[in-house]
C-alpha cells in the first residue's frame, strides 16, 4: 500500500507519511495477534484508533514552520520547480476546458436538431455528458435560469425548447400550409390500378396518397399494418406516372428492409457527417449491427465505452473491447440505452424483423413476457429471449 507523485523522491514521501507508518505499524500487531490480515472494516478501524489527538494547541503557521523545517535545500528547490510546472499546466488546461455556455450550446444543437422539444433532464443530461467532469449541475441550472430570463429558452413544466427550434418548427408548418392543394395529383392525371395483394384499406392509402395535391402528405400506420406493401405498390404507381421517387429511413436497418422490397436507392436520413465525427458517439450507447464486420457480427449488439482519437471503441457480451471507424457507421444503428418496466404476462409488441439461427422476430407481433433475468434479458412464455 502506497502513494507516488511524479517529480517527488521516494524518500520525501517516506518522511512525510507518518500516518502510513502508524497504519503500517497497527495493521502488523493485528496480524500478530490474530494470526490473519484484517478485513477493510477492521483496517479503518485501526486507523481511527491509531489516530492521535489534534494539538489544537499548535497554530497553523507554527504546523508549517516544522514541516519546512523538515526540508532539504534541495528538496524546497524540487518543491518549487514542481509547483510552479503544476500552476502554468493548470492554467493552460482551464484555457482549454469546456465552459458550461460552450457545452450548453453543444447539447441545444445536439438535441434541437431532432426534435423541437425535449425534457429539461435531457437537455441537462446532455450537457453535462460534453463538460464532463468540469462543470457543476448547479451552475448549470443557474446558467439555463439566465436563458430564460432572455427569454433564449423556453420551459414549460419539465419540458423545454429553444427561441430558434419554435421559429424553425413554424416555419415548417407554415411552408406546409403554403402548399395545401397548390400542386398537380401527386400521381398525374391517369389512372392506376392497385394490386390485389392489398387489402381495401390499403388500397384507399394508395389512392388518397396518388390524388394529393398538397406539398407535403403523412401516412402512419402501426407495427404489422402492412405499411412496406403499401409503400412498395405506391413506388410503382409513382414510377408509371413519370416520378422520382427517394426513400429514406430514419435507421440503416429499416433502409435495409426497404432495399428488401425493391427500394434499392434508399438511403439513411442520419445524415453521414453527423456519424462520421467518432466525437458524436459517447458511453453507453448501443451499437447494432446490420452487416458483419471485424469485431462483430451481423444483428450483435455492443456497448460504447469510449472514444479513442478517431475510433469508436465498444465492448461486446464477452466483455471484449473493439474499435469501429466512423466508416464502419454504415454497418450499425445506433441506440440510446432506456430503462424499461416489464413483469411476467406483461405483453410486448415487437417493432422489427429479425432471422437469425434459433431466433425469430416478426414486426407486429404481440409476445408475453415470462421473467427478466439477471442480465437483463427478457425471457418470453414461448421460450424465446430478448
């Protein structure tokens, strides 16, 4: 048991440590006693009664005038030398260390992107993942009390928004109200005939979406709806009416599925400069693999446990540690650990396909849960695992 500090002999540290020597001492006459070590309880046990009274008598300055003169001339000369390194080290690194304005600013962009609105908790969550280590929750809140106040940002109860994100949200609104029934048919003026594949619901969907006139048009749908076959019969009938279509998806596993049925220019709307930064992926989140790759397989799911330079380093069920380039970003989706509440015979509805050996996982299907074990994975009454 012991202590180093760069720069300082051995020695120095020896004639300063006499509480180690106490310890040091009691912990042997223990041993002596007992015939055994001590457990941690019973060591800080010892050392609390190996303790001698303060001389509360002693003043401060009296206390360092017989530390110094306890000192070498050479060993003042090290102290010295080393102090004033550490103090011009200490200003340079506060130089570059994250203010709370900066990492708040980071967290607004980061979250605001994505979304108008989001909780307070995530805002301030964010921000102290970018300061981390360097900046206090309380001076935080405090800084985010003065945005408000300049009216910069805007809560209502535990959900918040900034002046820019509202303004930006409206404005989309408002450029889709410009273009209500402003547009020729979105599928022309000819006449299409829907596949009997489709079921009459989804056939009105196809016809309601080809007769819009409006700039832009919103179809939902739940899990298992049959949303896919729908959007795979409205790309034929846009490609016999002389359109372009695009497809996006907002997961690099969902484009997949889209290439599946015959989408084959589909494309990611996570934007490639956004996963390209490995400064954008931080600890804790869950990296799922669509396609193999070295280090991991196709549907694997490892944990980000750091940044190291331009890499993503991630550990995977084993424990083992790999490192993915912001180029491999095409191979994985990326998720956001969340805490969730299931008990036995609760019921689960599952959101996407999944083939794999001893596995299946079909979007729309309704599971019950049978019990969560230690890990973590939630075991199903049909003998399946998640």
């Amino acid at each position: 048991m012991g202590f180093e500090i760069q720069g300082i002999s051995g020695k120095l540290l020896q004639d300063f440590s006499q509480r180690s020597a106490q310890r040091n001492r009691a912990i042997a006459e223990f041993v002596r006693q007992n015939g055994r070590q001590p457990s941690d309880n019973e060591v800080a046990i010892l050392v609390r009664e190996s303790r001698v009274d303060k001389q509360v008598e002693i003043s401060t300055d009296e206390v360092r005038r017989r530390q110094r003169a306890r000192l070498t001339g050479e060993d003042e000369r090290t102290l010295a030398q080393l102090r004033k390194a550490a103090l011009a080290c200490s200003e340079t690194r506060a130089k570059e260390l994250p203010t709370v304005a900066a990492s708040l600013a980071y967290a607004q962009q980061h979250l605001f992107e994505r979304v108008s609105v989001a909780r307070v908790d995530e805002l301030l969550a964010e921000t102290l993942r970018h300061g981390r280590g360097h900046i206090g929750l309380g001076e935080l809140k405090g800084h985010l009390v003065i945005q408000e106040s300049a009216g910069t940002v805007l809560r209502a109860g535990h959900e918040v928004a900034t002046r820019a994100s509202l303004d930006r949200e409206q404005e989309m609104v408002e450029r889709i109200n410009r273009g209500l029934g402003h547009f020729e048919p979105l599928g022309g003026h000819g006449d299409f005939i829907a596949s009997d594949r489709l079921r009459p619901e989804q056939k009105q969907v196809v016809q309601f979406l080809l007769d819009s006139r409006d700039f832009a048009v919103d179809l939902r749908g739940a899990a298992g709806t049959g949303k896919t076959a729908t959007l795979q019969e409205l790309h034929r009938s846009l490609r016999e009416a002389g359109r372009r279509a695009i497809a996006v998806a907002p997961t690099m596993s969902a484009v997949e599925e889209l290439h599946k049925v015959g989408f084959s220019t589909a494309m990611s709307l996570e934007t490639t400069a956004q996963r390209s930064d490995a400064r954008n992926f931080h600890e804790g989140q869950i990296l799922e693999f669509h396609r193999p790759v070295k280090g991991a397989d196709k549907n694997e799911a490892l944990e980000v446990v750091g940044v190291r330079g331009n890499k993503i380093v991630a550990r995977n069920g084993h424990g083992e540690e790999h490192e993915f380039t912001s180029k491999q970003a095409k191979c994985f989706d990326v998720y956001e650990r969340r805490e969730i509440e299931v008990s036995p015979n609760d019921r689960l509805l599952l959101t996407a396909n999944r083939r794999e050996s001893g596995f299946r996982a079909t979007n729309g299907e309704l599971v019950t849960a049978s019990r969560v074990d230690k890990e973590g994975r939630i075991h199903l009454q049909d003998g399946g695992c998640y």
